[in-house]
C-alpha cells in the first residue's frame, strides 16, 4: 500500500472514531513519510488530547512541530513530555525530547 492510501486509511479511521488514538498515531507516522509535517503534528497531539500520558506522541509531535518550523510550540510539547516521560520511567521517549530539546536550544 503506498503512503496517499495509508493516509486515506487513517484518515477514515479517525473520521470513523474519534477517539481511536492509535488511528492518529498512525495517521501522524504517514503524514510525517509524506514530509507533511504540520499534519503529522496535529495528528499527534490529538493522540496526546486522547491519552495525556502517552510520551511518544509528545515526543514526535514536538519533532513534528519542529519539521514545521515552530520551534516555541515544539519546545512546550516537548517539556511537557519530558516531564511525562520522566514520570513514567520511559526511558527511551525522555532520552529522545532531551536531546530534540538541547537540538532546540533549550535546556
């Protein structure tokens, strides 16, 4: 299946339900393949909206933001996830938003 059809797919999943939150975890994954960053974005922090506590969608949102050329906002997300991700004990998400953070600039 090529990535337009993929895109479709999820797209109709989330039309289908909203609160599938893998749907837009998936729909964020394709978009970002389709270098549409803003969408892939968007895609992610609906995730995030779904399940707050998820630290990878905070982590690619924020790369996502990023891609786009929203530095601010993607450094917000980021700290967000961090401190999420540091809660949790998830280790490779937080090692990931420090390192998208000090690429960044910030601390």
């Amino acid at each position: 299946m090529d990535n337009a059809a993929r895109i479709a797919q999820f797209e109709n999943m989330t039309q289908a339900d909203p609160t599938n939150e893998m749907a837009y975890f998936s729909l964020g994954k394709a978009y970002a393949q389709a270098e549409r960053f803003a969408d892939a974005a968007k895609s992610y922090l609906r995730c995030i909206e779904l399940v707050p506590d998820m630290s990878k969608a905070y982590q690619l949102a924020g790369e996502m933001l990023a891609q786009a050329g929203d530095a601010p906002r993607a450094i917000t997300v980021l700290t967000q996830g961090h401190t999420i991700a540091a809660g949790k004990g998830d280790l490779m998400p937080k090692t990931a938003i420090a390192k998208l953070l000090k690429d960044l600039g910030s601390p």
